[in-house]
C-alpha cells in the first residue's frame, strides 16, 4: 500500500498535516507510517476508529499514539535476528537498553521485519 491509499484513508479522522510512509530503498514501503494531523481530536479519532481496522480481507492495521519517550528507531537489522539477539548487541554498544520491540513479518512469523525499537533509560547525575 502507498500514500494514494493510505491519506484519504487517514483522512477519513481530520486534516492530515503531515504524512510519512517510510519506504525501503527498493521502492516497497516499510509497513509503517507516521501520521500528523492538525488538531489532537483528529489524533484521537484516528486511533479510536482505524486501531484494528481491516484495511484488506484478513489484514489488519494497528494505531496507536506517537509518545515522547526513550525509544530509538534502529532500522537495517538482518530478517532473521530476534528480540534476544538485537537485545544482546544493543547491550554491548551502550548502557541503559530496558527493551527492545520486534515486530515479525507478516509473510514469515519467523523473521523480523527488518527494524526494532530499542528502549533506553538514562541516568541523569
């Protein structure tokens, strides 16, 4: 699925003022998007009313609030590494990693699907 799909989708909840599919480099999208709208009431419509909605016969989408928080973005991780091992490299690179969230492909359960998040808690002296 592409932005001609997805936006008037996103739409359907309030004035979109910025979205972003993020995409790989040979042109097929991620399987995840960030969307912003102009006011926090059209923020929360959107997840209220496409959380969970069937965007194609057996397939389903999840939206959720964007928070501000500790967690980083680490995109490029090989298909076959799972939580336990991207968790183990995190932790010999820095201190601090509390968790890391895989989401598996939705091709093959047995992969991931190329990206994690990695959450951080930092000491502050």
């Amino acid at each position: 699925m592409y932005e001609d799909e997805l936006v008037p989708l996103f739409e359907r909840a309030g004035r979109l003022y910025e979205f972003r599919l993020m995409m790989e480099f040979s042109g097929e999208n991620r399987g995840y998007a960030f969307v912003m709208y102009t006011s926090r009431e059209a923020a929360q419509r959107a997840i209220t009313t496409l959380d969970n909605f069937e965007i194609r016969p057996g397939k389903f989408i999840g939206v959720c609030v964007s928070l501000d928080n500790c967690r980083l973005f680490v995109g490029s991780i090989p298909k076959d590494k799972m939580k336990d091992d991207i968790l183990e490299e995190m932790n010999k690179m820095t201190e601090g990693v509390v968790d890391v969230i895989v989401y598996p492909s939705s091709t093959d359960k047995s992969k991931n699907r190329g990206f994690a998040f990695v959450e951080v808690v930092y000491e502050v002296d």
